[in-house]
C-alpha cells in the first residue's frame, strides 16, 4: 500500500502480571489503514482486540514491533488519531456540560474558532441545542454520539473506536452506524474499528480483518465489496452481504473454538 | 404548579419536623432541670442566656473568635496538605505502598496524646493548636483524596491522555474533579475533627479558647457559664457543617444526577 495513514508493523504487546508472568496479548499483527479507508478488527471476546487498539493508537507501548501515523512513528496518541471508546458513561467528564466534553477535543484551537467547531460537531450528531446539558441528562446513545462529536470536532485523520456501540439498544446502534457512516463518507478521514458484531463490521467496512485467539495474529482478511452508499434496510437484505457475514463469521468461529479455555481480560 | 407548590411545602413540612426534635430536647431539658433545682444542672434557658452573655462579652473577642480561627487554619492547612499528598499517594502505586504502613501507624495515634509534645514544642498558644488540628485532621481528608483518585475509570484517563492533558492540567481538568464527590466526603469529617481537636487542645493546653473557657469556667464552678460554651460549641459545628454543604453542593452540582440526587442531610 502506498503512503498508509496508518501503518502497523508486526506489533506485538505483551503484559506483566502482577506475579510477574509475562503475558503475550497480540503477537505479529500487520495492518494498514489507507487514507479514507474503514477497517474493522473482530475476533473472539478476549482475543486482545482492546489492546491492540490501546496500541495502534499510542495509548500503550507495544512490547515489539513498530505503528507509524503519517509515515512517523507514535510515542504517544497524537494529534490526528481520535478515539471514542466503548464505555462513552466513563469516557464523557461528567462534571463538564456536553459542549465542555466537545470543547475538550478542540483544545487546540483559540476560542472563536473553538466554539464554532463545537457547534458544528454537534450538529452534525444531531445534538444541536444539548450543548449546556449534563452527560447524565441524555440518553446512552446520545451521550455516544457526544463522545463521537468529541472525538470528530478536531478533524482527524484516524477514528478508532473500540466497541463504540456495544453498550446501546439494537435500534439506537444502528442509527449510531448510520451516524458513523454519513460522517465518514463527508469527510476523508479513516476509520478503525474494534468489535465482536460481524454484521456492524460488514456493514461498514471496506475491509474486515479476523483476529485469531490468543496470542492474537491475523487469521484472515475479508474484502467487503458491497456497493456504497449503503444502508441498513437495503444492504443488509443483500445476498453479497449475507455471504460476507456468513464468511466473517466463520472465522471467528474458526478462531474462538481454539481459544477455549483462554481467560478474556476485555 | 401544584406539584411545585406541594413539593415546596413537604420540603418546608421536613425542615420544620427537623428542628422539632431540637425543641422537644431543649423543653426536656428545661422540665428535668427545673424538677432537679441544682446549680450543677443549669436550665436551659440558663445555659441560653449564659452563651449570648459570652457572645455579646470580652469572651467573643479573647477566646470564641481566636478558636474559631484555628479551626480554620487547621482545616484549610489539612485540606491543602492532605489532598496534595492525597492525590499524588492515590495516583502513583508505588507512593501508595511506601507510604501506607507508615500512614496507618501515624494515623492511629491519639490525638490527645500529641497534645503535651505539641505544646513543648509550639507553647501555651493558638500555633500549638492549629498543628494538633492538622495531626488528626489530614487523615480522612488524604485518605479519601488518595482512594478517589486510585479509583478513577482507567477509561477516563485514557480519555483524558487522547487530548493531551498531562502533569498539572491532568490533575487539575480531570483527577481532582473526578476524585472530589470523595474528597468532599473526607473535607466534611474533617472538618468535625477539627472542631473536636481544637475543643481538646485548648482543654488541654490552649492558654485561650473556647475550650479553655469551659475547663477553666467549669472548675471554677461556673456551671451555667460552662454550659453556655458547650452551646456555642453545638451551634459553632452546625454552622460550619452547613455552611460546608452549601459549598459542596454547588461544587458538586454536576453529581446531582449521576447518582440519583444527593443524599440530603
């Protein structure tokens, strides 16, 4: 590929327990990010999709190997990698109003400029008007797309999100992915997605990658080439992609029968 | 409007039963005294006059308000130092086992033992009192402050380290926010300790003070003049606990909804 966003190279991340047993999470994983581009990471629970993320992103050291962010490679998260987590109810401050929260992502920026980036970034999550309301005063999905607005207000190049819609009801997840997908496809940057849900990963990916148990490696990379736009009624219907997750999810399957009796720390 | 108004009224129905239970103990008192008739056991209406007497007298100005004061500086001096300490103990694991035999066996020393060191050391004076105040005061505040922030979501830190906060903006934007429901908690215990400390250290070895006042008032068989310390003691820690609620509830006001309305006390 050339000039990846974001470029991993056999990343390997390992962690010490306590008693001082080294534990090896992810072993030898190699993955590239084009500009544009949506990736999805599934595999089974407690394969190490987290950490691998933790990694990738600069939040963790990796024990081996190397993760490059525009060609330099990463000591810390930079500026330019957004990540929205799972457990938006611990990820949003919750002393700060919603505008607060989005303000915290626009740091960067002096304050006009700051304030209408806000305004923006909530509007395009349809919270327009929430911006002076407590994160405890909406709902779970809307506190989601908070933290996505937090997480879109400083224009990144790479969103990675970990789980981001595993904590919502089934309808408020898929108008979540829908949320995700119109902003991707407005803007240029690329997405990386850690989840356990083939069908979200199908739906939205250009590409899907299965992790194996642990110590996880890649065990397969599936090319999602249905059509775009998508939509959920419409795509979903489509035999192309009742394949796909069939294919998707054999694998997982395939990688989760080996890891039986592998405790899971996610 | 009605459900306000009713609510308003169940509210002002509350706070009235509240102080009713004061005014029964105040005519029981009053009714016991009385039926006893001893100069050793002053009436309560007694007791009353003798504590406006100390008020409106010399008494404010040499010995209420100098106790008062200490309190105070003991209390914010606590504060300081035990959340700084508090914070940085909660967050650093390796802090936290170093300090935390030493911290058990310091914190379980009676205070009043420390009273005669402190005086050698400090003298018959306000200084003397102030430093017992902290002795005993730190604890709760630093061991709150240390357990709130050992405890904060890594999510949040994680979050916290995307947007770049690091060293003092981490502790300040995000650390200490995220820790004070608990280090509140602590402040207002210690803030009763250090009433009670203070009382204590002036018994002992004030020179002045409020509690100097009623040892002394009490041995020269000035009963009712005991008495009336002892009530502005009372009312000196109910207006220092309210006044400290009033703060932590607009400090905290963002709490209110996240776990389901503040216990009200």
């Amino acid at each position: 590929m050339l000039n990846p966003v974001l470029d991993i190279k056999n990343l390997e991340v390992s962690i010490r327990s306590r008693d001082g047993f080294v534990n090896e999470v992810t072993k030898n994983v190699t993955l590239e990010l084009a500009e544009h581009e949506f990736v999805s990471v599934v595999g089974p629970s407690g394969c190490g999709k987290t950490t691998l993320l933790r990694a990738a992103s600069g939040l963790r050291m990796p024990s081996g190997g190397k993760v490059s962010f525009e060609g330099k490679p990463i000591t810390e998260v930079p500026q330019g990698i957004s990540i929205v987590f799972q457990e938006y109810n611990k990820s949003l401050f919750p002393w700060l109003t919603i505008g607060k929260n989005v303000a915290m992502g626009a740091r960067a920026y002096p304050n006009a400029e700051k304030e209408r980036r806000v305004g923006d970034a909530l509007e395009q999550v349809g919270l327009k008007g929430f911006a002076t309301r407590y994160p405890w005063e909406l709902s779970g999905g809307m506190q989601q797309r908070a933290a996505l607005a937090r997480a879109m207000v400083s224009n990144p190049r790479v969103l990675m999100m970990d789980e981001p819609f595993a904590s919502v009801d089934a309808l408020t997840r898929n108008h979540l992915e829908d949320v995700v997908q119109s902003l991707w496809t407005d803007s240029r940057f690329s997405v990386l997605m850690v989840t356990h849900d083939v069908g979200e990963a199908v739906y939205l990916s250009d590409r899907v990658f299965v992790l194996s148990a642990r110590p996880s490696t890649i065990l397969a990379e599936i090319k999602i080439d249905l059509p775009r736009p998508r939509s959920q009624m419409e795509t979903r219907k489509m035999l192309r992609f009742v394949d796909l997750q069939a294919e998707v999810l054999e694998r997982v399957e395939e990688a989760g029968r080996n890891s039986v009796g592998t405790e899971a720390d996610e | 409007m009605a459900g306000a108004n009713q609510k308003g009224r169940s509210a002002l129905l509350r706070i009235s039963l509240g102080w009713l239970g004061l005014v029964v103990l105040a005519v029981a008192w009053q009714l016991a005294a009385t039926a006893i008739g001893k100069t050793i056991f002053p009436t309560f209406t007694t007791s009353i006059v003798a504590a406006v007497r100390l008020v409106t007298g010399h008494i404010l100005v040499s010995d209420i308000l100098p106790s008062i004061g200490r309190t105070i500086l003991g209390f914010v001096i606590s504060a300081i130092v035990g959340i700084t300490a508090g914070l940085i103990i909660g967050y650093n694991e390796n802090a936290r086992t170093w300090t935390g035999t030493l911290f058990d066996f310091l914190r379980s020393l009676p205070t009043p033992l420390l009273v005669p060191i402190a005086v050698v050391i400090f003298g018959i004076n306000g200084h003397m009192v102030i430093a017992t105040i902290v002795t005993a005061a730190i604890w709760p505040i630093l061991i709150n402050t240390a357990n709130g922030t050992s405890s904060i979501e890594p999510t949040m830190l994680d979050t916290a380290k995307t947007y770049g906060l690091r060293g003092k903006s981490l502790f300040l934007r995000v650390v200490l926010p995220a820790a004070s429901p608990q280090i509140f908690a602590g402040l207002r215990i210690a803030l009763s300790v250090s009433l009670v400390v203070m009382v204590v250290a002036e018994m002992l070895g004030g020179g002045s003070g409020i509690g100097y006042y009623i040892s002394n008032a009490q041995q020269s068989f000035n009963i009712s003049g005991s008495y009336g310390g002892v009530i502005i003691l009372a009312s000196l820690g109910w207006i220092f606990d309210s006044l400290f609620l009033v703060f932590e509830r607009r400090m905290l006001a963002w709490q209110r909804g996240t776990v389901g309305g503040m216990i009200d006390a």
